[in-house]
C-alpha cells in the first residue's frame, strides 16, 4: 500500500514521477532544504522506501537501549529533506507467521505469537527456554512489531525481485542477531534472512554485508553451509564483545566454506582506515564472488559517541560504506540494525537515503516537531569522532587485509547455478507484485529444503544469470 504522505508529514507540495526519479532533480529546489548541489550521478536507481507510522510507537522498556522511536525520527527527517521525491514510498504489510517459519522454528515462532508481558512466566513454563531477559525483553506488541519490520524485508526483496526498484531501503530491518530458534541482542525475529531467502529464489548468489559494530551472528550461522551467500561483517571483535563470535577464521564449513568472511576490528577505528579496509575487503569480494544481489545492514551503532558502540566513524565515514556498495549498481536491499544514540542514528540513515537517492542534503536540519532532539547544533553532521583510543595499528589492519584477500584465493571461482528458465512461481510474482505463490511452491517444497535455513537445494533451483559471468 502506498501511503499518503501528505496526510503523515504535512503538504510538501506536488512532485511528479520525472521528479521523484531525479530527472529534473537539479532544479527542484522548492523545499529550501537540498544544498543546490544536487548530484545527478551515473547510476540514478529506482528507489523504493519502507516504513511504518506506527512503529516508532514500541517499547523495549525505559531502560532498553533500543528504541523504536529512532525510525520516527528518521522517518521525519527523510521526508523533511523532501527525499520522498525521489522514491516510491510504501507502508508494506505484516509478515505471515507462514512466512517467519520459513526460518525460525515452529515453537519459537509459536513461542512469540502468544507471548505478552502479562502471560510470560506461564507462558515460559509451556516452551524450553528462550533467552527471555534483559537484552531480549518481552513487551507489548512483540508480535506485531516482528511482524512489521520482517514483512518490509521480505516485501522489499519481493520488489527487487520483480525488477520494480533497483534499491529498496527498510531502516526498520536489519535485526542480524535473531537466531532460529530463539532470541538474541534486541532481535526476536530474523528479517535478513527471511529476505534473503526469498531472493535466493532467483539470484543465484546473494552477497551480504554487514558494518554494524557487532558481529552479523544471526545472519552467518543461518548460511554458514552454503556457497550461494556470502557473509561479510566487519565488527569489533575481541571474543568478549557481543555476541563474542566474528574471529577471521570462522570462514564457513561444508560447500560453504570460504564463504563467510569476518573482518575483527579494535575500539576506536576511525573513517580513513575503515573505508580504505571496506573498500579493499569489498572490491576482492566483488571479484571473487561475483554477487547478483545485494543485502547491506546499516547498523549505526559503528558511529562515535554511539551508547552501545566503541568506534569513532562519523556520519559521512558510515555512508561512504553505502556509496561505493551503490557503485556495483546491483540490486540491493539496504537495511537498518543496531544504533543507540537515537539522534545519530537518523541522521546516520537520513544521510545515507540521500546517498542512495544520489541527492546532497544541507548541513542544516530542515525544521520538524522532533527539531529539540537535535540540539545544540541542529546539523546532519556533527563531530562524532575522536572520543575513544585508537587501538588498530597500521600493522593490525594490515594483517587483516591480507589474511580476508588470502581467503577469498581459497574460494575456488564463484559457484555457478544453473539457470535454464525462471520457474513458474517466480514467473507468477512477476507479473504481480501482491500474487504470494512464492508461498505454495515453499509448501510444496517443504521437505526437500536444506536442513539448516530451508535453502531450495542447488538442484531444484532454476535461476537466470548471465552466461558470460557465471562460465568464465
Ligand atoms: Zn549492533
């Protein structure tokens, strides 16, 4: 459903569609809010955004770091820099629980559905443990909030699929810790890789990529067996760290081996060395992997002055990482994740869904009723950086660098999967976007599925690609 934006952010005036897909960008000033310095780059992708009004409205608790609000500021931001002109903006529906089984267990998921803050000890008593506690509280509208944010991955990756956007952002997404069958750091559901695994219905190889401060735990485990997506986090890491998993030699096992890619980092990087690392780390990926699609968690907990997080990155250090993924002009999911400065955090993906839109916000924050959160300086970027010692030397990184790029030579050329026609129930959701026959072919697929993730087995998957890639 695409919402009216006008009725949620106030009237913005009206845009057309040559507007809002950047061909008359460079002289659409009108909202006083873009610096004039419009960017009309290369590459201008169609954009789809996600979000929801009403999920900003949920609570962890008072003490919880995380908190939900950030999207609502996020949201206001985004609309405010009038960025909603130059994308397709959808308030998507709720994930099925059919859709959550896809990955998570049936207990688990059950587990979920029923629990609330009022029924959780007795409830607790019927199911074995979940990792129910401080991190992973239960609050109200547990369900419903899973429900959201998975349901906007799962149909963002539905629109790459159909070749209807070439971005699609979901800022609510990203919850990369969530394991199968049970909870983990502020994550209950797994939206990353519910969103994959649809993709993996089509794009022969899916590459992910993950620059939250922690570990992508969640997501690695879910594909440490299989060679059709490759895991690259770039985390702090010193086995104490949450999640305390993310060492450089967890590289994958089985076909999947050489396929996961952790590149441990200490406190206190700073911009210069973590784009120059990411964009070594992720130029060999690119080579050797040779990804038809794209996921990239966003998690801003890497910025400085972060509540959770150790690193220095500045606002501008965090979206270079989006530029140059932007670059391969491939299809790509961007997705949220951890961030618990609130006030950074939407700054931080604001920015980046400038980035994206290949528009250059002002420094000045455009005026919404969130306007104090913003204090004392009211700009996109302010310092972050600086407040925390430099652990990584030149000769750490260095020996990180190489020890990944050495990796990447182990991965015997990128695995091709054959591809003769795209398969009846691709072909049906094609031809439109709201037909799920995704979900009876899932069903009918049910016990032939990959024992870890329910990955389609090599054999059973007909894909597209391009003969001139995958056969050299
Ligand atoms: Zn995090």
């Amino acid at each position: 459903m695409k919402r009216n934006l006008e009725n949620v952010y106030g009237p913005r005036g009206t845009f057309s569609t040559r507007e809002r897909h950047g061909l008359t960008r460079n002289i659409d000033l009108s909202t006083g809010t873009l610096s004039g310095r419009s960017v009309v780059e290369e590459y201008n992708p169609r954009v789809s955004y996600y979000m929801n009004k009403e999920v900003g409205n949920f609570h962890y608790g008072v003490l919880h770091p995380m908190k939900p609000h950030r999207l609502t500021l996020t949201n206001h931001l985004v609309m405010n820099y009038g960025l909603h002109k130059y994308m397709d903006i959808f308030e998507p529906r709720q994930a099925t629980e059919e859709e959550i089984v896809e990955f998570h267990s049936p207990n688990y998921t059950e587990f979920l559905k029923r629990v609330t803050p009022d029924n959780v000890q007795e409830i607790q008593e019927q199911f074995t443990s979940f990792n129910i506690g401080d991190d992973c509280p239960i609050f109200d509208g547990i369900w419903e909030f899973c429900k959201i944010y998975s349901g906007a991955s799962i149909e963002a990756a539905r629109k790459l699929i159909s070749g209807d956007a070439d971005i699609c952002i979901n800022w609510m997404g990203g919850l990369h810790h969530a394991k199968k069958y049970e909870p983990s750091g502020f994550c209950y559901v797994n939206d990353i890789v519910l969103a994959i695994l649809q993709m993996l219905r089509v794009y022969p190889r899916v590459l992910y990529v993950d620059i939250d401060i922690h570990h992508g735990d969640g997501v690695q485990e879910a594909f440490y067996m299989t060679d059709r997506v490759m895991t690259v986090s770039f985390h702090k890491y010193n086995g104490d760290f949450f999640p305390g998993t993310g060492a450089i030699d967890e590289v994958g096992s089985g076909i999947g081996k050489y396929s996961t890619i952790n590149v441990p980092l200490k406190d206190g990087i700073e911009d210069s060395e973590y784009n120059s690392l990411f964009k070594s780390v992720i130029s060999e990926v690119m080579k050797a992997f040779r990804p038809t699609a794209i996921v990239l968690q966003c998690g801003a907990d890497s910025l400085g002055l972060d509540r959770l997080g150790v690193f220095n990155l500045s606002i501008k250090g965090h979206g270079e990482c989006v530029r140059f993924m932007k670059k391969f002009n491939i299809p790509m999911l961007v997705l949220g994740g951890g961030g618990y400065t609130v006030r950074n955090v939407a700054r931080c993906w604001t920015y980046e869904t400038g980035i994206i839109c290949g528009v250059d916000l002002q420094n000045t924050l455009p005026n919404t009723v969130y306007t104090d959160f913003f204090a004392p300086d009211y700009k996109l970027h302010p310092v972050l950086g600086g407040k925390i010692t430099n652990e990584n030397t030149k000769s750490f990184l260095e020996a990180v660098r190489t020890s990944v790029i050495e990796q990447l030579r182990y991965l015997k050329g990128a695995p091709s999967v054959q591809m003769q026609e795209i398969p009846p129930d691709i072909q049906g959701f094609l031809e439109s976007e709201s037909n799920y026959n995704f979900d009876v072919q899932s069903d009918l697929n049910k016990d032939q599925k990959d024992p870890i993730v329910g990955i389609p087995k090599k054999s059973m998957v007909s894909e597209y690609y391009e003969d001139d890639m995958d056969n050299e």
